[in-house]
C-alpha cells in the first residue's frame, strides 16, 4: 500500500496480464509460466541447438540447461523435449 492505495510493481504487473492473457487464450494453460532464461532455453532448443551448444551460448553449464529443461517439461506437463516445441509454439513463443 502506498498513500492508502494498492500498488502493483510494474514487472509484477506484466506477469499477472502475461499469464492471464495466455490463461484466456488456453484456459488449459499451466499458470506457472517459464523463467527469462527458461524462455531463452527453449527458443534455442527449437532451433535445434544441442544442451552443450546452448550451454556454450548462454554461458552456463550443462546441467543448469538439463535442470532448467526438466523444470520446463514439468510446467508444460510434457514428457519429451518434441512436447516442449509444440508448448513453445502453442503459447507464443516461438513462431514456426
């Protein structure tokens, strides 16, 4: 509260529109959305980009790209990285 009033931080704010638009556009949506560098992640993986090859590019490790995989296949609620793609085109965020 500020002077009385609500206040929404501005990146707060972007998050709850961000799932609530995707919730309107699929109502199944998970309302657990991916993190910057989830994003990033599978973007790069649908162009096909190996783990070593996006660890490379993202200056991270190996196993931060298989955790951050394995936490994005459960938000999706897929079982395979072919189910992440469909994900990323499903919501948006890559376009095929």
């Amino acid at each position: 509260m500020i002077a009385g009033q609500r206040y929404v931080p501005p990146d707060l704010g972007e998050e709850v529109l961000d799932r609530v638009s995707r919730w309107v556009r699929d109502p199944t949506a998970s309302w657990d959305p991916l993190t910057a560098r989830q994003c990033e992640i599978l973007r790069l993986i649908c162009k096909c980009l190996t783990t070593p090859e996006i660890a490379k590019t993202l200056c991270v490790s190996v196993k931060t790209v298989e955790a951050d995989r394995a936490e994005m296949m459960r938000k999706a609620d897929v079982r395979k990285v072919e189910g992440l793609v469909l994900y990323a085109v499903r919501t948006g965020l890559v376009v095929p």
